[in-house]
C-alpha cells in the first residue's frame, strides 16, 4: 500500500494514475477497507469513464454508519453499470 500511495503522489501521466488508483482500490479490498477502496476506484472510473462522473466527496469522512457505507455501495454499483453499459 504504502509504495501504491507514493506512486500515486508521482505520477507522471494520466495512465500511471489511472492504474495505480486501479491497484490502490484492489489492494484496500484485499485488506478488507470497503470505504477507501470505493474512494480508490471511484477515482479511477472518473478517469477511465469521465461520462460517468462520481462525486468522491462522499468518501471523505473519517467513519461511517452502515446505512452510509450501503449507501455508497450502492451508488458504485450503479455507476459501474452505467460505465459497462456505455462500452463496447
């Protein structure tokens, strides 16, 4: 995580971004952190599908009820659907 994140703050194009939010996101879910992983891919999807926007100021608070946190799944998965229906 920790080389992810320094990576991240040295990116040198939007691809080397665009993957390195991808991995940041599969690695917090390898290590079971639901909210930083959503914050990690949403990133990415707004890159990678900028027809898909998500507003990531959701993802910003320090701790979450579990309404907030299904709240969030929700949205994800709802504008990962949109962004699979919008490509070939």
């Amino acid at each position: 995580m920790a080389c992810l994140l320094h990576a991240l703050e040295h990116c040198a194009n939007e691809d080397q971004q665009k993957d390195t939010l991808y991995n940041l996101g599969i690695s917090c879910t390898n290590i079971l952190d639901e909210v930083k992983a959503m914050h990690y891919l949403a990133q990415w999807l707004n890159i990678a599908h900028p027809g898909v926007p998500i507003d990531t100021s959701m993802f910003q608070e320090s701790s979450y009820q579990l309404e907030e946190v299904r709240q969030m799944n929700h949205v994800m998965i709802s504008q990962f659907e949109q962004a699979l229906a919008m490509s070939p």
